[in-house]
C-alpha cells in the first residue's frame, strides 16, 4: 500500500511526485515498481513524452513497448532514443510474430497509426497481412500507411478482391488513381516534326 502514497502520504496523483518516485525506482533497477509508476504517470497525462518514454523502457511486455515508444515519439518528434527504441521494438515484434499473431500486429499497427507513427504502423500491418491476407480491414490499413502509390493501389485492390463492394476500398482506389494520374510525367511535342530538312 505504501507504493500508491507519495510524499506525505498523499494519494499518488501529482505527475511530478509520480516521475520522480519512477526515475528513483529506475535508478535502483526496480523495473516493475518504475513501471508502475510511469502506468501512472500516462494516466495523469497522457501528452507527457517522459512518462511514456519511462513506460516503454520499464515495461515487461513488447506490445506496451511498442506502443509507449511510439506515444514517446509522438510527443517529441525530435527524441532520437524514441525513434530507435521504436524501431527496435517494431522489429523485436516483427521477428517473432508467428501467423496466430496477425490479429495482435494490425492492433498494434492501428494504435501506431492513430497516433501519427505511420512507417512502423506501416511495417506492422505489412507483417499482418503477410500472415493473414484474408483480412480486408488489415489491406485497407496497409493502404493507408503507405506513402507509396503503387503500393497503396497494390493493398486495395487485395482488399477488393477479398470484398468487391467494400467502399472504403473503392473509394481508396478512386483517389489512389487520381493522384497517380496528377504525378504522371507529362509528355509533350510527341508529334514529329513536318519541315523537317533532308
């Protein structure tokens, strides 16, 4: 119970007692006290980089670590430990992912994604739908997630093949075409030239 109080036996609800009771827990290598304070810390505040940096380094599961690193990142885009703690995470995950896995990744992949962590979003679901590619909802994500239009055109016609009246998908399609149609090259003075000299 003495865990839960802090400083003059107050209930543990100020972010700056419950940081600084996790850095010490951290400090003295108690992971799993540090991990329950930093729990506490994104509960108070969720918009605090450090309290989900201090999360994803103390947590004993890899899908809380994937997602604390990638809260982490978000809120401070500059944070180069984020970013490689992120991507060491994503990685971890991808390598041992077996195919009963699928459903977990796109969960994983969804959450990244919602929270603007698009590349190792896009990676998760790439993963998802190489273990399961019967699911439509994981294409359209991939679609989604991916900055490349061959790729994204790729995702949705699979997803249409699994669902031809999928909306979502069609609507993708439609958009995905038109922005390929706006960056083709445009190719003039095809037409040869008819003074030409002998």
């Amino acid at each position: 119970a003495s865990d839960l109080l802090v400083d003059n036996g107050q209930p543990w609800d100020d972010i700056t007692t419950v940081l600084k009771h996790a850095q010490e827990a951290q400090a003295d290598r108690d992971t799993a006290r540090a991990y329950t304070f930093y729990v506490r810390a994104t509960e108070l505040d969720a918009n605090n980089a450090e309290a989900w940096a201090g999360r994803g380094a103390t947590t004993p599961e890899l899908d809380d670590e994937v997602v604390s690193w990638g809260y982490a990142l978000a809120l401070a885009p500059d944070s180069i430990q984020a970013k490689i703690r992120l991507e060491q995470a994503v990685s971890d995950k991808i390598e041992d992912s077996q195919s009963s896995d699928a459903a977990k990744l796109f969960a994983l992949a969804r959450e990244l994604g919602e929270a603007g962590q698009k590349e190792s979003a896009y990676r998760l679901a790439a993963r998802a739908t190489d273990l399961d590619d019967t699911r439509e909802e994981y294409w359209i994500w991939r679609a989604g997630l991916t900055s490349d239009l061959k790729e994204m055109i790729s995702a949705l016609n699979q997803a249409l093949a699994l669902n031809p009246q999928n909306a979502q998908a069609q609507a993708g399609l439609q958009w995905a075409f038109a922005q390929q149609a706006q960056t083709a090259p445009v190719v003039t003075n095809l037409v040869p030239a008819t003074n030409a000299l002998p």
